[in-house]
C-alpha cells in the first residue's frame, strides 16, 4: 500500500492535466482505490439543501449511477458515517444495520466498507469510501490512510462545491448511461427511443366525496361511460387483429367480463344512488377493490389489483369524453412505451411494429400488462420509480427485460453492444418455439412432467398452446374475490368446468380456496395484527363449513363427466386438518348423490409450504393421494423473510443451502414413501434451480406458461445423470455464492446461460 502523501502528491500532479471538476474526482477515487488494492472507491457529497448525499464519482460501482444514488444523512452505512462523522469499517456491509442496497449502483457483490467523512472546518462536506469483495475488515493502516485522504482532499472538494459541482452533475445525468432498475415483466433486449404516456384522464385525481345535483343524470353518464369503455375495448381488439394469440385476446376477455359484471356495475349505482358523482362512484369502488388485492402477499394475485385499476381509468375517460389517439405518423420507428399505470389498452394504441419495448412507472411483475408485452414478444420492466418525463422523454433507451433494467441516454459503444445482443436474441428464441410439441425428456430418457400455473380465464390458453401436460395450480379464490358476495354454487361449478373441459383428459389441480389474513374478500372483513400468520388458507375455510361445502359441492358437480379434478389443500400444517377435510369430501359426496348427481371424489393433495409439515410428512402421507410443494411460501417461512420486502429481499433466495436440503429431504421422503409429489412455485421456473430438482429427483413441476418452454428446453439439454452430479456436488456447500456460481457455470457449459442473462452478460 502505497503511502497517503505520496497518492496525494501523484492526484496533485496530474490534476493540472485535467480540463474539469468531474475529471478531478475520477483521478482521486482511481488512485486511492488501486493505492489500497480495493475493488471500489467513491466520493459522496453533501447537498446541503436537501441534506442529502450524492454519490459525486467512483471508480468500481455502475458509472450511471453517478448523481442518481442519493440518501439522506443517516440513511444507510454512507448516512452513517455522515451523521456520525466517524470511520465505519465492516467485514460485510450487508449485515450492518444502517445498510441500504441501491440496485442501480451494482454493489450487490461486494462485501468490505470502509467509509470515512470529509470534513472542513468542522463542518460535513462528504464521505470517501472504498470497498472489495473480500468479507474481511479493512486493516487499521487503511483506515489512517483513508482518514488522512479525506482531511488533506477536505479543501480541494469544498472548493468544487463551491464551484457548483452537484449542480453539474445533475446537468450530467442527461449526457449518459442513466440506468434505472425495476422488475422483471417480459424477458428480453430492445433499443428504441422513449414514448412517454402522459395521461390526461387518472381516476387518482377525482375526489371521492364529489357530489351530485341529479342521480338520473349521473346515472345515465355513468352507462353511457361503460358502453364506450367496452367499445374502446373492443376497438382496441380489432387493431391487434385476428393474428393476435389466443392469451392476449383472452386477456381482452377478462377486461369485457369485469365491465360486464353486474355486481361491480350495481355497486356503482348503488353509490350514485346516495349522491356521489359518477366519477367519485367509480373511484369508490375500484378503490375498494383494488385494495383489497393490493393488500395481497401473493404476487401474482396482488398484480389483479391493476386491472381493476386499469378498468377504472377506462371507465373515467369515458366520462370526461377522452379517448387517446396517437399520432403514428410522429412516432418513432423503434418506441419504448413509457408511462404510470400502463395498460393492455395503452399498449395495443400503437402499431406493434413500431413497438419495440415497454416500461412501466408502477406495476407489478405478474399485471396483465407484463403477460401481454411477454405473449407479444415485447421485453417489459415493471415497477420503475425515481424517474423524471422531461429526462428521457424522446431519448435513446436500451430495455433489458433479464436484468429488469433500463438505461437511458446509452453511450454509443453501449448503443452497439446492445443491438448485437437485440439480434443474437431474436435468432435464439426461434428456436424455443420449436419445443412447443417436444416432450419434456432429459437426453439420456427420463420424463419430466410439466404443468401450467393458472388462476383466471385469460390464463388458460397459453399454458395449452405451450404444450402444458395439465394444470399443477389453479388458484380458485380469484373468483371469490372479484365478486361482490360469496359467489354461489352453480357460479363455482361453470368456472371450474371450464378450466377442467379444456384441460381435460389432463389432470388439473385445483387449490381450495386460499383467503383470509393477507388476502382478505371484500365482503367478509377481518382485521389482524399479523395477516402473514394469520387466518387464512385451510383454517380459514374449515372455520367457515358453510362456504366451504359450497365450493366442495361445486368442485365435485365440475368434474362430472370428466374426471381430471384433483384438490389442494393450502396451509396445511397439522393432519387433523386434512381428515377434517376428507369428511366434509364424503359429506358432500353423499349430498350431491341424494340429490342426484353421480359424482366421484378426486385425488386429494397437500399444499407443503408451512415449515411445520417437515416433522408430521409420515402422517399427511398417510392421509394424502400425492403432495405438492409451494416453493415461494415454503422459502419465505423457512427463512422467516418477506419476499415483498425491499429491506430482506435479497435474503429470499430458494438455492439457499438450508432451503436446498429441505426440498431435498421431502423429495427423497415421496421416493421412499411412493407418494407423487409435485413442485409449484417460482423456483421451478429458474434454470439453474431447475438443475438442483432434476438431480434431486424432482419429475413434476409447474411453472406459468411463459416460462414452459425455458423449462422444457433446461431439461431436454441436461442429462439426469449430470443434474444428479450437480446436485451431489451442491449439497455439502455452505455459501449461497458458491451454489450460484457453480450453477451458472453447468448453464454456460451447456448454452444454457442465455436464459438467464442478457445475450453476454451474466446474470445477477
């Protein structure tokens, strides 16, 4: 390690070469980071103003993020050192408790941080810190070479300061990568230029208590709003053409049906009726329903809130008389749509050859809008926030729908990266359609089978066209709770006879119904301190026999005829639960029977996602036709951590050793037990866990439908024997990191890693 003055006289010299402010704080960072063999430095500076930190240079981090990553002194391990003015030297920053992970800055890697404060005549000015890889601490001749850097830069950086440095670097975020982090909606690479949907007409706006002079009136606005929403809907249809697939024209169906429900349309009238305006009529109740998914800890049920969402704001537009035309001939040839509150409607307003991308301020992985960019073969990103329309409105943008990332104002050598990544793309998915109708058989001859998760009408499609083997999730409280009661038996019955007729000779696998708690129904309140623990799944509806035997007796009356029913049970944690089930099976059976009806009782599975269960398998076994395993809840409560929470989230992670060893020991206890056992869940859809299953032992998995074909190709390239190596190899690791690394070394060595990274570049 080189000695503090002799890096400071090397900065000095060399500063007289340099033309601007922004050059000077490179050469600082770069020289303290090799002087102390570092694999990152950065300067954050303090803007007093806002009292918030900028991250003003580095050398190691994401160059994007420079004068984007900001935080308020005290927040994270940086505001630490900020608000403390003390040295801060850590084996593992992630394990700190002021730490704060910015996505956009690239940092997820590195372990070591040691940060010290710049300050000036006693007064915070900012704060150096560097970091490596390596999770040991920083010596204690680092940290006086730090501490005697930052107090003989203090002068030199007050001085930019106060040359108005933090105002050029704000000017600067324009002149490059600007690169925002969302969520995953729809996989793939895109170059186009920045759409941005403004929109005019935001249900958000209208106030709720707005009155009215005359009900007949608002009435009659209100029908009149809902018969030009349906023809909006079904214009939009017709511009997508016949050509469309089947899932997105479905997709357009389940829109028609929630315009088309009369009890959505009656609670709207009923709000009318007490003198709300149309508009805060149709506010009230979309907001109550959208709330109530919103409320969800399910992802993919949490996404439905937007359509809800989505129809309201159709239903507002046509109230104020808007309907959005774009004009085609201003548009770029190559668009990246961006916008609040996307939807399925926005999206098909704009020739699909010009649309090269979306990207959604908001919106969840799992939204409709997510589903659509993905059948149409258009790479989304969801939940972007943190962005400013006047900054990349009309400007280049490259979407990366792998990395969930989005960089604005690309440099020209980023530019050309990404459009050879673009076409190597579009030649690699041409092959993936050709598996569709492909068994899914590993090399050396064992057969896996693979099921489609589903939940509402407009899934059912893509999972058939991909060549699903049968349904191994059907999530049957999707219709409970876009009714606005407790939908009846003979309601029941047409849904899952639907579902079961065009699956059927395949089996399909219905979940009972799974609310309460996190997923509470809009006509049955419960109120609780812990919804993630609470009333919910089988105890919720054995507590409630009444609604229970309705969707019993309407699960048994679907499957008349044509015998692909089985049923899950969710949540189970204790077997005395499934016998409370089988009886009130039997009970119905013989109702049903008396009154006529020739039914017969399905299979009957339990849903393994409760911790609980690892210590009574013998006795659910005992009681259970085949188990299945939910991989998204079982690791969520292995690990006691919130997959929703930004602050853990990056601990939820299924190749966890711990995780691993549990899913292996189920699999080996089905094997000895001879009981079938299916693997449902997020996990399944990830090709390197994919990996760890097969050698597990795993051969029925469910995955939704856009990701059947990924699965299929992971298996049909793998030999069984090379996965059980794998696994063998996998399970006496202790780090998450090794797991990870050794597995996206078997993708690559099998061209495998495309799937889960962007055309050359690793996966995160």
């Amino acid at each position: 390690m080189q000695e503090p003055l002799q890096t400071l006289r090397a900065i000095f010299q060399e500063a007289a070469d340099l033309r601007s402010p922004r050059d000077l704080l490179g050469l600082i960072v770069k020289r303290v980071r090799d002087a102390l063999d570092a694999q990152v430095c950065s300067i954050y500076l303090l803007d007093q103003e806002q009292n918030t930190l900028v991250l003003a240079a580095t050398c190691g981090l994401e160059e994007g993020s420079v004068g984007r990553v900001r935080m308020p002194v005290g927040e994270g391990l940086v505001g630490h050192v900020a608000s403390h003015i003390q040295l801060v030297n850590v084996a593992d920053a992630a394990s700190h408790p002021s730490f704060r992970f910015f996505p956009e800055s690239g940092e997820e890697r590195f372990k070591s941080f040691l940060g010290a404060p710049i300050v000036h005549f006693r007064k915070l000015i900012g704060v150096i810190v560097v970091q490596t890889e390596r999770e040991q601490p920083f010596s204690e001749s680092a940290e006086a070479f730090l501490i005697t850097v930052a107090a003989q830069l203090a002068g030199t950086i007050k001085h930019l300061l106060d040359n108005n440095i933090l105002a050029e670097l704000h000017n600067e975020r324009l002149k490059r990568n600007l690169r925002v982090v969302g969520l995953r909606g729809a996989p793939g690479i895109a170059v186009g230029q920045v759409v941005w949907l403004k929109r005019t007409a935001d249900l958000g706006t209208v106030d709720e208590d707005e009155r009215s002079t005359s009900v007949e009136t608002e009435m009659e606005r209100f029908e009149n709003a809902v018969r030009i929403a349906r023809e909006a809907l079904k214009e939009s249809q017709n511009q997508l053409g016949s050509a469309a697939p089947k899932d997105v024209q479905a997709l357009f169906k389940v829109y028609k049906m929630i315009l088309s429900d009369q009890a959505w349309v009656n609670e709207v009238a009923s709000h009318i009726r007490q003198g709300y305006s149309a508009s805060a009529a149709v506010k009230r109740t979309v907001d109550a329903h959208a709330r109530i998914f919103e409320q969800m800890d399910d992802p993919y049920l949490r996404a439905k809130s937007e359509d809800i969402r989505h129809i309201g704001n159709l239903v507002f537009s046509a109230l104020r008389g808007e309907h959005n035309t774009p004009d085609v001939e201003a548009l770029p040839d190559r668009m990246v749509l961006t916008g609040e509150g996307l939807s399925i409607a926005d999206l098909t307003r704009y020739p699909q050859e010009k649309l090269a991308a979306v990207v959604c301020i908001g919106g969840a992985a799992l939204s409709h809008v997510a589903v659509l960019a993905s059948a149409l073969g258009i790479p989304a990103v969801m939940g972007v926030s943190d962005l400013n329309r006047s900054e990349v409105n009309g400007a280049w943008a490259v979407v990366d729908g792998y990395r969930a990332q989005v960089i604005f104002h690309p440099s020209p050598e980023l530019l050309k990266e990404y459009r050879r990544l673009e076409r190597s793309e579009r030649r690699l998915y041409k092959g993936l359609d050709a598996l569709r109708n492909q068994p899914a058989e590993t090399p050396d001859g064992e057969r896996v089978v693979l099921y489609a998760n589903t939940g509402l009408l407009a899934d059912i499609t893509p999972g058939l066209e991909r060549g699903a083997e049968g349904v191994g999730l059907y999530r049957s409280e999707i219709p409970f709770m876009m009714h606005a009661s407790f939908p009846s038996e003979d309601e029941q019955v047409g849904i899952y006879r639907h579902v079961l007729k065009a699956y059927a000779p395949k089996p399909v696998h219905i979940r009972t119904l799974d609310v309460g708690g996190d997923k509470p129904l809009p006509y049955y309140e419960i109120q609780e301190d812990n919804p993630f623990l609470g009333w919910r799944g089988i105890c919720f509806t054995l507590d409630n026999t009444a609604v229970f035997m309705t969707q019993i007796r309407a699960l048994l009356r679907a499957n008349i005829g044509l015998g692909n029913l089985s049923i899950m049970l969710p949540m189970v944690c204790d077997w005395h639960e499934v016998d409370a089930f089988r009886s009130l099976l039997v009970e119905a059976q013989a109702q049903l029977r008396d009154q006529g009806h020739e039914v017969e009782l399905p299979p009957v599975g339990v849903m393994l996602e409760v911790p609980a269960v690892m210590t009574c398998l013998d006795e659910l076994a005992e009681r259970a036709d085949y188990l299945s395993l939910g991989t998204n809840d079982f690791t969520q409560y292995w690990l006691a951590v919130d997959r929703n929470n930004p602050k853990v989230a990056d601990l939820y992670d299924w190749l966890h050793p711990s995780v691993l060893r549990a899913i292996a020991y189920i699999v080996a206890f089905s094997q000895k037990k001879r009981i079938p056992l299916s693997l449902c869940g997020e996990m399944a859809a990830d090709p390197a866990a994919l990996i760890l299953l097969m050698g597990m032992g795993v051969r029925k998995i469910s995955v939704s439908a856009a990701n059947l074909l990924k699965a299929k190709w992971v298996i049909r390239t793998i030999p069984a024997e090379r996965a059980r190596s794998v696994w063998k190899k996998t399970r006496t690791m202790q780090s998450r990191d090794d797991i990870h690394a050794l597995l996206d070394s078997v993708l690559e060595e099998y061209g495998l890693d495309a799937l889960t990274r962007a055309g050359g570049q690793r996966r995160t």
